[in-house]
C-alpha cells in the first residue's frame, strides 16, 4: 500500500496549519496514498515550551476537532492519524493521537510516557494515558500508535507487536536549542533515528515517524525557542530507510508490503527466541 506523512512548520493560526493541511492530505489522496499521518499537536504552535493555563483553551475544540478531521477522512477516502489535544474533564487532559478511517473513529491512544524537561513541559499539560498499549483495526492493517516520547521506550514498541500491529507509527514533536553544539546536535539526531530504527528491527515491522520541523519562538522567554529538527523517515522491518526527509518541509510518501513482515520475522525470529521466564525484572522500575 502506499503510505504518507506531513512534515510541516507552525503557521501562526489553527486556520492556516488546518488550511495548507487539508490541501496536502487532499493532494496525497489523490496519488493514491490510502495512509496519512500527521505531525504531533498538527493544529497549534507546540505550547509546552512554557506553563501557561491558558494553552488549556486549545484543548476545548477536541470534540469539533474529531469531527473536522474525521470528515477529511471520509471525503479523501484514507486512514488518517491526527494528533490532537483531548480535554477529557476540567482539569484533565490528553496528549492524543485519533485514527480516522474513512469517515469513522478507529481508535485512539493518549500518549503514555510524559515528558518534563526544559523546553518541553508536558507533564504541567498531559495526564498519563490509561488506554494502554492497544494497536488500532484500521482498513489497511492493524496500527501501534504511540506518541513522540514513547519513542524511547522499546517496551511500548513491544507490547504493540505481540499485540499484532502491523505498522509502529509515532507523531512526534523533537528538535534543537539553537545554543546547543553541531556535535551534540547530531548526537541527538542520531540517537533519535537510530532507537526508532531499532524497534522496526527488533519487531520485523514496518515504522512511520512524522515529526515537526521549523523554528518555534518561546513567547515567555523561559527559552529561546526550539529548532525542530524534521527527519521524518518511513522505514521497513529490517529498518531500511524507505523514504527519508530533511530539516525542510515535505510530503514522503512510499510503498509498504505488509507481507515482507512475514519474510523477515522467518529469518529473524527475535520472537520465537525471547525468554519471557526470565524478563520479570522489567516489571521493577530498577533492581537495586
């Protein structure tokens, strides 16, 4: 199947972000691709470089937004996954990825690991998901969508694939201080491909991730900002790179066979050969 990510920067309005969005969803559809997947928090600015009650306002629409969204699924005929801020209850509050297919909700998953570092403060926005770690039925194939910080964690990778997901998908949000030296700058970048590339591997499944790029100001002035960084790449399940972008806005878009999963799990049984009698120490949060 053919399968598309956006990677976008910040207009300055949810009208302009939704606006250039659509067009390129519409366009993408168009060439055939029947997956599309969309940045984290697509709609906004990404508001957690600073604590602000007021960003709380964004998250009021979920409910239009679902709506919105699931309406460009249905007209464009493909499984969309859109990353959008849920208010659940006053007071409480969801870093959520919503799968559309054609037309109708699939399925959602409220992000689990929840960052707190300066620049990203999501732990004073985002409660922890309680969903779990559920892959998504969709009309092409059974979805493990996690979330940005999630991205890390090889559990989370895990726990989708003895689920029976067919593809890892992450909306992400990840980029640079400018301060930050060349060196360490790809330092990160290489750690951040590299993990992701792992869990393709180590599951023999197929991986999209679709990150932000562009420069985001930090009105607060806690921070100067941050350089999101792209990169957004669509690997297969020995991790080969199928399509890969750079720091620039763009659409990838590449085949993905489903059944190559089959082919290389046969020569790499990494499932077959797991000690699960002996892996109780994961359930600690650290064996003192």
């Amino acid at each position: 199947m053919k399968v598309s990510l956006i990677q976008m920067s910040y207009r300055g309005s949810k009208d302009r972000m939704i606006g250039d969005m659509v067009a390129k969803i519409e366009a993408l559809a168009k060439g055939g691709s029947s997956l599309i997947v969309l940045q984290e928090l697509h709609q906004s600015e990404y508001f957690c470089q600073s604590e602000d009650t007021k960003f709380f306002d964004y998250a009021k629409d979920f409910k239009s937004d679902v709506e919105f969204w699931a309406e460009v699924s249905r007209v464009n005929s493909i499984v969309l996954v859109a990353s959008l801020f849920e208010q659940r209850a006053s007071g409480l509050y969801h870093n959520t990825a919503v799968v559309f297919d054609n037309g109708k909700v699939a399925g959602k998953y409220r992000k689990m690991h929840i960052p707190d570092d300066p620049g990203f403060y999501e732990k004073f926005y985002f409660t922890p998901g309680d969903l779990g770690f559920e892959p998504i039925d969709t009309s092409v194939g059974r979805l493990g969508v996690l979330v940005c910080w999630d991205q890390w964690f090889p559990e989370a990778a895990r726990i989708m694939a003895l689920k029976g997901a067919e593809i890892l998908i992450y909306p992400t949000a990840i980029g640079w201080f400018d301060e930050d030296s060349e060196d360490e700058k790809q330092r990160q970048l290489d750690a951040w491909i590299t993990v992701q590339r792992a869990h393709a591997i180590s599951n023999g499944i197929p991986l999209i991730s679709c990150n932000r790029c562009g420069f985001e100001s930090d009105e607060s002035g806690v921070i100067d900002g941050i350089r999101f960084w792209g990169n957004s790449f669509i690997a297969g399940a020995q991790g080969e790179f199928l399509a890969r972008a750079n720091s620039s806005e763009c659409e990838l878009t590449t085949q993905i066979d489903l059944n190559n999963s089959k082919e290389v799990r046969d020569i790499w049984p990494f499932l077959r050969d797991r000690r699960v009698d002996y892996y109780k120490d994961l359930l600690k949060l650290y064996c003192d």
